[in-house]
C-alpha cells in the first residue's frame, strides 16, 4: 500500500532539526534531491525552473513511510522513550489535567497524566479540540475549493521524466504536480475543485479530462490506472488551520499540523512543524524556566510565524496553478534572481527565505510584501 | 438572581418574527421603548442622539427572563409542542442521523433522531462541534480583547437616569452602557479590555478607575455594590463565530448563535436569530420543497447574511466606544440624517437598514461600503 501523502519535499528547516537529532544525513540517504520545478505546457513543451540560481540549494522529495521508520527507530534508542501503538486519544479533560487513550485492541480507555503534554495530532487535533473553548482561544479553519487525488507513475516508465525536478502542470483551476521516488517511480497528486472531481465518473469524461488537459501525463500514468483510481478513490480535501494560543494552562502544547494544518503548496507542512521541534527544544535547554513557562513563551514566539507560513501556502495555492505561467510572475523571477545574485543580503528572495533558511516566516512575509511594493506587484 | 445577560434590544426583524406567530405586542408590552442613544461625557454632561429622527422608529429594551416566559408558554399551547426541561444535548452522531441527550436529573443518556433536528444550541454548541469535522466546513472564532461585567442601579435611583433612551458611557478602551428595566431599574454592562479587569482587584483601585472614568455613574450605582459585583465577580467573555454551511446532511441545521455569535454591539443578536426562524419558515411553507433541500437552500440564503452581521457587529464594537464622540462620526451622522430626510429611498443609513427594515444584512453591508466611499470616510 502506498498510503496516504502528499509526497514530502524536505528542505532547510526540515534539515536543521533533523541535524540536531543526527539523522540529516539517514534521512537525505533516501531521499532524491530536486533542483528546480519543471513546468509541463499544454502542448508538452518543458520548461526548467532552478529553485536556486545562486547558491544551487534543492529541496529532497523523501517517502513518508521511509521518514516515519527512521524517526521511530532513533526514537526508540532512547531508553526514557515508550511507544504505544494502536493507541488513540479519545479526548482530554486539559481543566484537570489528564488525557483519556484508548487502547485500540483491547477497547480500554484509560487516563494518563505527564509534567508536559504535547498535541502532535494532527489537523483534526483531539487535544486542539479540547482547547477550543477555552477563555481567549482564536480559531480558523478553512477548507480550500480544490480536493486531491493521488496518481502513480510507475518506476518501469520513470525514466521518461527529467529527475531531480518537482513537475508541475498548471493550468489555472487545475494542477498536477510529480514527486520522484526512490524506486524511478513518480507519485502525482491532482489538484481540482471538488465539483470536477464529482463530474469526472466514467472512462469517457476523464479520458477526455486529461487528454486535453494534461495529455503529455496520459501514456505515463497509464489508461488502465487513471481511469481505475478516478473510479475507486474519493478525492481528499485540503485544510487549513490557524489558532492561538498553541499552549493551555500548565502542560499542555499543541505543535505541527494541530497547532497549524496548512495547504501544501509550499512544501513547508511538515519543515514548519519540525522546526515547532527545534524552536522548543531551544527553550527546553534553558534549564532555568519552568514548562509553564516555556510552553507559554513558544507559543507567544510561534503564532505569528506558523500564521505567516499558512498565508504563504495559501498564497502558493494560487501562484503553483496560475501565476506560474504568467509573464509578468516569470519577469518578477528574473528581477528577484539579478538582484539576489548582485546583493543577496539586501535582497532575499520569498522561496529563497522560505525553503533555504531559518528566517522567521514572518519576516520572510514582511520582506515579501516590501519587495512587492518595489517591484510595484 | 437576575443571571446572565447583556440585556436585550429588540427591533424591526424580531418584531417581523413575533408577529408573525402573534406575540409581537405581548412581548412589546412589557419593554421598554428607547428612541436613541444618550451619550455621557466625562464631565457629566450628556447628549441624546435619536436613532431614528426622519420616521421615529425606536428599538426596545426587554428582560432576558420575560421574553423566555412568553415564548415558552406560547410554544407549550401547541399540541405537536413538547418541551423537555434539564436536559442536555450531549454530542450528535450526525452521520448516523442521531443526537444523544442526557437527563440530568436522571443523569440517563438516550438517543434520539427525527426528521429535522434544528441546533439553536447557542455559542458553544454542540452540535455545531460535530459539524466541525465534515467536508468543507468553514469556521472562525474570535474571542475580542473586551469582557464585559453587569453592574445595576437599582430601581429607588431610576429615576435619574433620562428615560427611553440606551445610555453610554464611551471611553476609547473602556465603554459602559446602561438598558431600562421595567420596574425603573437599569442594568449597567461595563466593557473593557480584559487585562484591565485583573488589575481592578481592590476597593481603592476600582473607586479609582470609576471616579476618574465614570464619575456620574457612582452615586447611581452605589460604591457598595460596585466594588461587591467587581470583587466578587469574573468578567464574561465575548465570542464571534461565523461558520459555513449551517446545514448537514438530510436533516441537521444549527440557527441563532449556534450559527453566528456575534459581539454584542449591535444589538442583533436575537434580532438575527429570530430572522433565521422567518427565513427558515418560510421555506418551510413551501410545501413542493423537501427537508433536505429546505435546509440547504436555507444555509445558501443565510450564511452570507449573518456573516455580514457578524462584521457589522465587530464594526460597531469600534465605532460605540471610540467613534460616538469624534466630530468627524457625529458630522456624517448629520451628513445622513439630511440625505435620509431627502431621498429616503436612495440614502439608506446603516442603523436605521439594519435595525428597522429587514434588508438583507449583506445589502446593508454593502449600501454602508457604498456610502462611505461617496461621504469618503
């Protein structure tokens, strides 16, 4: 089973908290480096876009399954670690401090307690839940017009497609992006309104879909599998969560997806929740402050950087489909490139921010908008 | 116990609900009418402003428990009518179609189902919770910066306080406001930020804090009582929820502040609330329609709607404590009242769209927006 995924893209702030637990070099061993987009036209015309001109960093298409193995079995080498799985957390009482887990094999449900309690649960957050009625608690949630639907490249036809790029097909409302695996294989994920996905219901309309749409795509994934996955699939939906604070109380901490389910449009989901990691580490170290001190500080120092970031994805949303193509975007890159090349430490281009350093999301946005204003965008 | 309230104002859209099932002037027989605003300025001197100077139309104070009397013992007159007490909705399996209920006496938890199950659960409620995790559920939560705490000036002291009017009191960050009560009493609501009630914590500071912001208000209030309600009370919060749809399924609708919380300074809450039980029964009566689309087509009509109120309420939540007392406000109020006196029919102020004519909320927002660009404000 290849599971559920958006593929995941690894790039700076992934690798900085992957580094500082020793598995930067474990993790990139698996992964497939990728240096730019390339954009796929209609007519099958191809066109490089280097993430980085300047200083040639790329980002890391890696397998979930393959990440998740390499975190559990360093995790386990720890002797104060326990890992309970098939365990499920019902629900948390955060008034008094407990959470109640279910025991999935056995149906028992029993209560656990500890000095510091971090949510890492997801977008559908269960402890996220509990904090929702609690005094001064700021929520949005927001659930983007496009659904996704995974799409599959076999490795016998991977060789067909230039490595080491991240393909995208924009086409406005509808975009489809490629991931390489490990194996030559590549791992596609469809973007459309959720309406077109309902319309597309038998051989005929999705075939006629995707031949004018995304022709070049066809003899690669294959009729047989396009038509069968359409068919056999419901596509998913794409959310995006923003809240405050990240901390209740004493103990309690919501971190990565439950503190900030964002779209993926910027391939900073799971970089943004493992630099939550690193920045809470940070403060752990300082020996002189107490948990209810450091989770209340993380979470004044966060917010407004994982809001940042969320904004920036949902920014992407448009741009990965739309502006791509767009002559004007494509003249922006080129000014942002001169520049970048010339003064990089004056000029600090949005991706370049984002993906290929630890500047705050925030400032990475604040700088953003001040470029736009000079560049009269 | 007078329990909780911000008291209620009720104008043109709850009236079209009541008098549509008869009870308009019951209810409007034990309010109080109020024909505008009477602003208190530090040094005691006041200013009356009518709400309605062309057509007259006033909005009219009424006690929280009176209302819920005669609407209770109305509904207990309809044989197919039947009211269960102490009972509490505890969660919805809402796609198994069920909602389960607890007796608290009892303490028993039982299903229930029927073929339309309509959530006026109000701000937390719980049926909107199991409405959180469905497919393209949108949902916003803000907790504002201002609590609020109910003062009193008691019925032997009424009388000084000029009749029929809404007082306030606005202070920039600070804003009290005081409601007629039938036996000559006033409910007083103090709003402020919340920070600044945790640093009210002693007799000294609260006479302090009240005698140098609210010097008229004291002797009416009553030094005892003041610093008593302070000392011995927590402030409430206030909550603005939008969300989309308000409907799921075949047969679950949530209406009133279940849908749209809203901050308090529009006095539309209930106004809006009742207006969702005209829009929905209307609907109903359309006998060719089935529940289900009944209820989607309501959710449709009404979410843009109440959204709009909801913005016009944190508008407000402004323009009350801050705005009133600026020239530039008062100067395009009388910019209004002229034009309103002219062209009733082209000029449409803003109160008077939204709190005596059942204009779409959305239509107000955008005859307000339209306005404003013409007065350029």
């Amino acid at each position: 089973m290849r599971g559920r995924s958006i593929n995941l893209a690894i790039s700076h702030r992934g690798r900085v908290a992957l580094r500082s637990v020793g598995l930067e070099e474990t993790v990139l061993g698996s992964a497939i480096p990728m240096q730019g987009r390339l954009l796929h036209g209609k007519t099958g015309a191809l066109q490089s876009m280097p993430y980085d001109p300047v200083f040639n960093n790329c980002i890391y298409s890696i397998g979930r399954n393959s990440l998740n193995e390499v975190l559990l079995n360093a995790a386990e080498n720890y002797d104060n670690v326990k890992v309970k799985f098939d365990h499920k957390l019902v629900n948390a009482d955060i008034r008094r401090g407990v959470i109640r887990v279910q025991n999935k094999t056995t149906t028992e449900v029993f209560e656990e307690t500890a000095d510091l309690i971090i949510g890492a649960d997801g977008a559908y957050s269960v402890l996220r839940s509990a904090m929702l009625m609690t005094p001064m608690f700021q929520f949005n949630q927001t659930h983007i017009e496009h659904g996704y639907l995974e799409l599959y490249i076999p490795a016998s036809l991977g060789d067909k497609m230039t490595p080491n790029h991240l393909h995208i097909w924009p086409r406005g409302q509808f975009m489809m992006i490629a991931l390489p695996n490990k194996d030559t294989s590549w791992t596609v994920t469809l973007f459309m309104p959720l309406d077109n996905f309902t319309s597309l219901r038998d051989e005929d309309s999705i075939m006629y879909f995707f031949e004018n749409i995304f022709p070049d795509a066809v003899p690669l994934i294959g009729k047989n599998s396009l038509v069968h996955t359409f068919l056999s699939t419901k596509p998913s939906q794409l959310i995006s969560i923003k809240c405050s604070p990240h901390h209740f109380g004493s103990k309690f901490l919501i971190i990565g997806d439950a503190a900030h389910a964002m779209v993926p449009f910027y391939g900073q989901g799971m970089n943004s929740g493992f630099e939550d990691v690193s920045v809470l580490s940070e403060l752990l170290d300082k020996n002189h402050l107490e948990v209810k001190e450091i989770i209340k500080l993380y979470s004044e120092m966060r917010v407004q950087n994982v809001q940042a970031v969320c904004d920036l994805a949902m920014y992407n949303y448009v741009e990965m489909r739309d502006l791509v193509m767009r002559k004007s975007f494509r003249a922006r890159k080129a000014v942002d490139e001169v520049l970048y090349k010339l003064c990089p430490k004056i000029w600090f281009p949005l991706y370049n921010s984002v993906s290929f350093s630890s500047l705050e999301y925030r400032r990475c946005l604040e700088n953003k908008k001040l470029q736009d204003k000079e560049c009269n965008i």
